[in-house]
C-alpha cells in the first residue's frame, strides 16, 4: 500500500502507547473501506499503538460517521484523536455531494467543539476504479491524525 504525500518521521508525542485512538469505518462500499481500515491499523501498528488501544467501530454508511464520532467521544473521554473513514461514490443523483459536504463538515465542527483531532479517510469519487486507487488513504488519514498530535504536543 503506497502512500503519495507523507514521509515517515519521528514522533515527539511520547509514547503513543499510552494513547488511546478511534476509528469508524463506515460498512457502504466494504470493499473499498475495508481496505481504508485495514491502511489506518497498519499505520498505528508502524508507530507502536497496540490494538487494545484501538476503538474500531463501524457504521452502515457515510452519513453516520460523524454521529458515532462524537458518541465515541462522549463515551471515551480518554481518547486523544479518530479516524473518520469511508466511501461515497458517485451515483446517478447528486446524493455524493450532499453525503459528502454534510459529513466533512460536522467532523470539523466535532474536532473543534470538543478539541479532539478528527482526521478526514472519506474517499469520495466518480467511480469504483477511482475510489481503489485511493485506499490509500485510510493510512494517510491516520499518518495525518498522529502528526497533528504530535504537533499539538509542541505547545
């Protein structure tokens, strides 16, 4: 699994192994978010989190993410950051753009309402050849989310 726009570095967060991290992949177009999730562990894995350290919840479609998101983080007052992860491909309405617009914009307001880095895995596109070549970025997501801690860490 090839990543286009990160570069491995060093962390400054201390040991992540005392983190405890989220992720919700959302089930629609399984075959595509299965790979986005199997991407976001294998980062984790890379940096040392365990898997007992890892919320994994999945929800049926797109539009629930952002819901089991903030009920993740009203339940798990001790995690540091989530993965938001899923699918939404084009179909022959504008539904993609509703979907899409609605779920990236209340994972902001959640990151920032309640001070928890939530990191953007959407893979939205035209088509099931595009949505593969980008599964990739459940990995990136998850790379994205680490920094952004590690940046916070710093202040």
């Amino acid at each position: 699994m090839a990543t286009h726009n990160f570069v491995k570095k060093e962390l400054s967060i201390g040991k992540l192994s005392e983190h405890y991290f989220g992720i919700v992949c959302s089930e629609w177009n399984g075959h595509i978010t299965e790979g986005l999730l199997e991407g976001a562990r294998k980062a984790f894995y890379e940096y040392g989190v365990e898997d007992k350290k890892i919320i994994i919840s999945r929800v049926p479609g797109a539009y629930e993410v952002p819901f089991m998101v903030k009920h993740i983080i009203h339940k798990k007052s001790f995690i540091s950051g989530i993965v938001a992860l899923g699918c939404v491909i084009k179909g022959e309405t504008n539904h993609d753009e509703y979907i899409n617009h609605t779920v990236a914009q209340k994972l902001m307001e959640l990151s920032m309402q309640y001070h928890v880095p939530i990191t953007y895995g959407m893979v939205t596109t035209f088509n099931d050849t595009q949505a593969k070549a980008r599964v990739h970025k459940g990995y990136e997501a998850t790379l994205s989310l680490l920094y952004l801690l590690d940046e916070m860490n710093k202040f």
